[in-house]
C-alpha cells in the first residue's frame, strides 16, 4: 500500500510540474520603475460563472510606482491624492 501511494504522490508531482511549465511559458516578466503608472487588479477578484456585473472594471487605477523592492514587490501610491 505504501509503495502505491509513493508512486502516486509521484505522478502528481510530475504532473504539477508539467502543468506548471506550460503556465510559466505564457507569463511575461515586467518591470517596473520609480514614476511608472499601472493598473492594479481589483480585490477580492471573484470568479464565478453567474456574475451579475459583466462589465464591470477588473482593473482598478492609474496608480504611481512609489519604490522597487528586490523581490519584484512595488509600493504603489495614488497620483491624484498627492496633488490634493
């Protein structure tokens, strides 16, 4: 029974690693500066099948890049309210 569920616990790790692949392929690195504006994803993003509001923004925004981390983390900071 053990040797099964070892070579199971196997299996699906190759098969999350293939999946994983396959998904890092499409994704696109992207650097920021100090004084870039972007766009940040609007939080809780819930994904359902039967959402009522179809049109509704998913981007939330313009936001300023405050500071650049090392690890690829921004600080972001709301241009309009420093204008205020």
């Amino acid at each position: 029974m053990d040797d099964k569920r070892l070579q199971t616990q196997q299996q699906i790790e190759l098969y999350q690693d293939r999946i994983s692949r396959a998904f890092n392929k499409k994704v696109k690195e992207q650097t920021f500066k100090k004084g870039d504006l972007i766009l940040a994803v609007k939080r809780p993003m819930v994904m359902t099948h039967k959402t009522k509001g179809n049109f509704q923004r998913k981007w939330e925004g313009l936001f300023m890049v405050e500071s650049v981390y090392s690890n690829g983390a921004n600080c972001l900071i709301n241009p309009e309210a420093i204008y205020l």
